[in-house]
C-alpha cells in the first residue's frame, strides 16, 4: 500500500490506543471515572504552564528536523537526507522507553510530593533514577554493539546511504548517556508544578543544545559533528538538570527536616 498503509498504520494505532484506553476507564474496575467539570480558567492556565516542557519537545522537534534537514542535504545530498530520517524515526523508537517510563514514575511522584510524604517520595525517585540511568546506559550499548543489525533492518540492501547511517548510529549513540536522566529531570519538575524549570530544560536539550551543536562542531569535525550534534545537546542539558536536581533535592531535604522538626517539637 506505500505511502497510503503507512498512513492507514499511523491511524490504526491511535485509534486501537484510545479504545484500549476507554474499556479501560469505562470499566468497572477502573478507579479513575470520567466526570462532568466546570470551566475553571485559571486551573487550565496552571496546567498549560506546568505541561509546556512537552510543548517545547514537539515544536523543537519540527525545527530541528528542518535544520538538519537542510545541513545534511548541502553537505551529503540525499542520501544524508535519507540516513537522517532513518536515524530519527530509529531513535523516536528507542527514546519512547525513555518517556513512557519517566511519564509514569511522574504521578507517583507528583502524588507523595502533593501528601507530603518526604520518605516515599525519595524512594520513588531513588528508584525511578536507578532505572532510567540503566535503561540509558542498555540503549548505549544497543546502538554501539547492534548499529550493523540496525541498520540492515531499516536499509534495503544496496541502498547507498546505509554505510551514513551506521556511522550516525556509532555517533548517535553517545546520547543515551545523557538523555535519560534530562528526560527524567524535566518530568520531574512538571510533577513537582515547577513547569519553568522543566521547559528550560527541555529547551536546552531539544532546541538550544542541539542548535549550539550543530553551529560549533561542524567545522571542527566535518561531517562528524552533525552526527555529534545531538549528544552535545544532551550533555549541556545534563549539566543544567543535574544542578537544577541537586539544588532542589538539597532544598526539599531541608524543608523536610525543618517540618519534622516542628512536629517534634508539637
């Protein structure tokens, strides 16, 4: 079916996604219920600005698609343009790991923060922390060790942009190491309600990260740093969130035993 069975896929899959969502939901099991609500301005205002990370992520997307878009076809022709897009849609598989884990430690999260339950909460970012870092360094190992299998099951046999991918793969691959724990920052901070401190975030390592890369490394690397764009990314977000972490974790930790002295003390 081409180009149309592509486009029948991508419908059937968000379609047959929200039908498994709804038997769900409108089970009887399910203690989450659908309701009626009233309009209330400000709560909505509140939540587009504690979710605008996530429209950071997708606008960013579009730009830096066309950006490299226009770099790669100036500099390696089509066949760049055809690793490139090979690339992305090979990482926007891996990279769903990624968010879906991190969007599901977030409620919890956001959830004991909201109880006040200090001891819990740690735990569960403790936890949430030790397996993005593993699933991050596991997706590392992947793309270093698996790019010629990748590669083969993406690119037809005799298509001469496969030897590009494989050595974007290798390049690529560093970003892994970093983008778990960007990716785990920002939600972190959407679930504590700091909706600034997470789109910063994700502005650096979707937008303005990548932007500084693929500027500064090109000319230094050739054709290189345009594979080595988006590592740099990451690794300047990883500095960002991680003193952002720190710094709040440090804050929460001494308001937390301010609390408990004051309860001590009643």
């Amino acid at each position: 079916m081409g180009i149309a069975g592509a486009a029948l896929g991508t419908t059937l899959a968000g379609t047959l996604g929200t039908l498994l969502s709804l038997m769900h939901f409108l089970g009887s099991k399910s203690q989450l219920k659908f309701s009626r609500v009233s309009f209330n301005g400000l709560f909505l205002k509140d939540a587009m600005i504690n979710g605008s990370s996530e429209m950071v992520n997708e606008l960013s997307a579009g730009v830096i698609t066309f950006l490299f878009n226009w770099i790669i076809i100036r500099s390696m022709g089509e066949p760049g343009v055809a690793a490139v897009s090979a690339l992305f849609l090979i990482n926007f598989m891996f990279i769903g790991l990624l968010l879906g884990s991190s969007m599901g430690f977030a409620p919890i999260i956001s959830f004991y923060h909201g109880s006040k339950e200090g001891e819990k909460k740690n735990e569960i970012i403790k936890r949430s922390l030790i397996l993005m870092v593993l699933m991050s360094l596991m997706l590392f190992f992947i793309f270093r060790s698996c790019g010629e299998l990748i590669v083969r099951i993406f690119v037809k046999e005799g298509e001469n942009y496969g030897v590009i991918l494989k050595q974007a793969i290798r390049f690529f691959s560093f970003a892994y190491l970093f983008n778990g724990f960007n990716i785990f920052t920002s939600n972190y901070f959407t679930a504590l309600n700091m909706g600034k401190t997470s789109a910063l975030i994700a502005l650096f390592r979707s937008l303005i990260g990548i932007i500084a890369g693929l500027i500064l490394l090109p000319p230094l690397f050739g054709e290189l740093g345009i594979w080595l764009a988006v590592p740099f990314g990451e690794a300047i977000s990883f500095i960002l969130s991680l003193t952002l972490f720190v710094n709040n974790i440090r804050k929460d930790s001494a308001s937390f035993s301010e609390r408990e002295k004051i309860i001590l003390s009643a």
